[in-house]
C-alpha cells in the first residue's frame, strides 16, 4: 500500500465493509459487479422517472436532475439502491452545482 498505510489499515477497511455488506464478496472480481451494479441502480431509476416525466442524466455515478426533482431522485435512488443490494442503505448527497441541475450521489 501507498506510504502511511499499512497492512493493518488495510484489514481494518476490509473487515468494516464485511461488517457493513456482509454477503459482499471481495477480490473475485468485485470492481466489475459494483460498476455492474451501479449502472443498474442508476438504469432504474431513470427509466423510472422516464414513466413520471422526469429526465436525468447519468453523470460519474450520480444522476443530474431538475431541481424541482431532487426529492424525488434522492427517494427513489435510496429506495432503489436497497432494493438491487438486498436491503442495505446507503448515505445519499444532494449538490446544487448551478442554477436548475441537481446531482444526487
């Protein structure tokens, strides 16, 4: 690991996502199911809100939304996200980059 971490540091990450997600399986190609798994969160909720009339835009891994949709997208993608994880919540931010957009991550 870089300079200041050590292996110590390492455990203790890994051993707390195990805590937090514990049917995660890590190191078995993982990258590639989280990406896989975020893209199919955010899939679902954009075609969600294609049915209410709502666009968003995928950006990175957030959606950028109308502000006057923001509550909505941060609903849904929380509600969402639990579903596709099998339950487990997830910590959800709101920016207000500019005037109109809303990003939700």
């Amino acid at each position: 690991m870089g300079e200041g971490n050590s292996l110590v540091d390492f455990n203790r990450i890994h051993m707390g996502a195990l805590k937090r997600y514990p049917n995660i399986v890590l190191f078995n190609g993982w990258g590639s199911k989280a990406q896989s798994l975020e893209g199919d969160i955010l899939k679902k909720v954009m075609i969600e809100g294609v049915g209410l009339g709502i666009a968003s835009l995928p950006i990175h891994d957030a959606l950028a939304v109308n502000h006057e949709h923001a509550d909505w997208e941060k609903e849904a993608m929380a509600r969402v996200w639990a579903g596709v994880v099998g339950g487990v919540g997830t910590k959800l931010k709101v920016d207000y980059p500019s005037a109109g957009r809303v990003d939700i991550i």
